[in-house]
C-alpha cells in the first residue's frame, strides 16, 4: 500500500483522526457556548444555515 506524505500522520488511522476531529469540533462549540458566542450550523431538511444561540434560539442566515 502505497502511503504519500498526507497520509501518513504519525501512524493514526483515518477513524482516529476522524474521532479526534469530531471531538476536537465539539470542544469548541462547548466554549462558544460558554462564551454566549452563536454556533454556525446547517439545516439540512431545510438548506438553511443558521446560527444557534447558548439560550437554544436559531437565527437563520438569509443569503442577499
């Protein structure tokens, strides 16, 4: 198997890196929160983006 210098970072397996990633992403969200700064998030069902407040309201973004 053919690895190139992008693949190999430092002997993780893609789904460690993916965990790490997931985790790494909630964290942050976690100290916006605590902060009172808004999250970015999709809506998928909708094709909408929005951001979401620590009080759990949702501004969604309306493109010009």
């Amino acid at each position: 198997m053919n690895q190139n210098e992008l693949d190999s970072t430092c002997g993780l397996s893609d789904d460690e890196l993916t965990k790490r990633f997931i985790e790494a992403v909630r964290i942050e969200n976690e100290i916006k929160k605590a902060k009172g700064t808004p999250i970015s998030c999709y809506d998928a069902a909708t094709n909408s983006a929005y951001l979401l407040y620590a009080d759990g309201t949702k501004k969604y973004v309306r493109a010009n």
